[in-house]
C-alpha cells in the first residue's frame, strides 16, 4: 500500500497508550475519552484495549463526560488516540500524550483546545525535547530514548509534571484551571556543569476540537506583538481563544490549525532555575485589542 495513504493510520496508531494502573484509573480515562466524544474503537486506542472490551467497561462503569465544575473551566489530559491536528501531520509523528491538555470551551457544542505544554523545548539553538517525531532532538541523534510519562493530577483539576533530560536540564510545567480558561507555569532548572543560553518553549495550542475556531487560515488569526498574545477568533467574530506567556514570540500554523505564543528563558548557569507563566484565556465580545489592553491595564492579563 501507498506509504502516503498509511500517514495518517500511522500517526494515529502510534498514539500513547496508557500505562496499566488500577481500576479507579481505567475508570478515569474512560470518562476524560468520554468527554473528548471518542468512538469505542478511539477509546481502545488511547487505553491500549481491545474495542468490545472497552464497551463492557463502559457499560459497568455507567460511563458518563465528567461535569464542569462551576468555578472553573474542565481541563483534562489529553487521551491520545485521536490526532489533534487536522493538517500537517507528517509534521507530528506519534504525538507524546504526556504535555497534552484539553481546556473544554464552556458554550454548547464549543468542543475543546488542546494545549501542548511544552510542546518542544530548545537551548543553544539545538532541539533538546519534542512531544512528537519530526525533527531529530539532541537525543534522537544519540539514540537516547526518553520514557513517556503522565500528568500527574492534584486539586482543583491542576496537572502538574516533571521531566529531566539526560544531561540535567529539567523543566517542570503547571496547568491551573481557572473560569475563563487556564493558567500555565513552566519552570527550567539547569543541571547540567555549563551555563545555558538561548533556552525557549514552545507551547501550541490547537483547534481541530473546536468548532468554529478550526478554519485552516490565518484570516481569523490576530498577534499582538506587544503583549505576547496570539489569538483566534470564532467564525462570527464575537468569540476568542488566546494565548499569552511572558517574554513570548507569536506566530500561528494554519495548516494544524494552531496559535502560540512561545516563552523564552534567559541565561542560567548551572544549578540555576527560571519560571515564566502564561495563560489561555476566553474573550466573549468583538473587540479583543481593547480587552487586552484592559486587561493589561489593570494587571491581569497572566493571573486571574
């Protein structure tokens, strides 16, 4: 068969499985696929399980999509399973669960954006970690490969994890659910015996979940260059997805369909470590510019 017509069954297959864990777990994920609208067999694919088993799971459980709470916007792990983006995917091969949340759009029908957090880190112009294959990292050169790991889950819907790369350098990311979106903290810790320089993230968020902001183009795209803020908006213009970090760089990826705002770091010699914090906010109105400037104003742009 065409290697080009089996891309896309590839990339889907080589979605994450999760580890086995305890009963209470596979309920879990069960409801988190049920609130992303999986098919049993995507169900089956993200749990690692058989299509008929997952049914008679379901079935036991009485599986139903976990509530929204009220203070606060639903944010999950993203299940893997499913690709979370429409285009341009040969350009993410086996997307890593790991970094992958979904903050769930509170209109009816809004679906969700999967926010990949990081999706890939760089120092001294090299590529040190991505959550997917495209371009060879720095340890995909030296046929080092890095476990996959979980988010791990704490109160009030906050998903935390940690990763320590082999030469030291660590990053630890944060997602706090709040009403009208999400908070992100991204910290990097350098424990290698150099000083690193040049040290950036990328953090992209995508659409393909969310109807009405998943037009492949950049027509209904906005960057804000000023305030690091990179949004989208809804196909009648009244609604907004955006994404701000400190000390971000803005550009958007219609093909996926995504936007980011990028956070950079500055130079940290060994045992040194830097946070910068960003956000994920939803904007109901026409007119974004002057919410942002009203926001940042009044200091409120990166905290609730």
């Amino acid at each position: 068969m065409n290697l080009r017509l089996l891309l896309p069954l590839l990339l889907i297959s080589c979605a994450q499985a999760p580890p086995a864990g305890s009963k209470d777990d596979t309920r879990y994920w069960l409801e988190v696929c049920a609130a992303h609208g999986y098919t049993q067999a995507e169900t089956a694919m993200a749990l690692g399980k058989e299509a008929r088993d997952v049914a008679q799971l379901q079935q036991h459980y009485g599986i139903k999509p976990p509530a929204t709470p009220a203070e606060r916007l639903l944010v999950l792990p993203y299940p893997g399973g499913r690709h979370p983006r429409i285009g341009f995917l040969d350009g993410a091969i086996d997307p890593h669960r790991d970094t992958k949340c979904s903050v769930f759009l509170p209109w009816a029908g809004g679906g969700y954006a999967v926010v990949d957090f990081p999706e890939a880190v760089w120092n001294e112009k090299e590529l040190v970690y991505l959550a997917h294959t495209h371009i060879p990292t720095r340890w995909d050169k030296r046929g080092v490969k890095l476990d996959r790991i979980d988010w791990t889950r704490g109160e009030g819907g906050v998903l935390e994890s940690r990763r320590t790369l082999p030469d030291g350098l660590a990053f630890a990311a944060r997602v706090t659910p709040v009403r009208d979106g999400a908070l992100f903290e991204l910290r990097l810790k350098n424990g290698t015996d150099r000083k690193l320089s040049g040290a950036r993230a990328q953090v992209c968020v995508m659409l393909k979940g969310a109807p009405g902001f998943n037009a492949q183009t950049k027509e209904n795209k906005l960057k804000l260059d000023a305030e690091s803020v990179c949004a989208v908006k809804s196909e009648d213009g009244k609604r907004w997805i955006a994404t701000v970090f400190e000390r971000g760089r803005n550009w958007e990826n219609p093909p996926c369909p995504c936007i980011h705002s990028d956070p950079t770091f500055p130079d940290l010699d060994p045992g040194a470590e830097s946070v910068t914090r960003g956000r994920l906010f939803l904007f109901e109105g026409e007119d974004l510019r002057a919410e942002v400037a009203r926001r940042s104003a009044a200091g409120t742009l990166l905290t609730p």
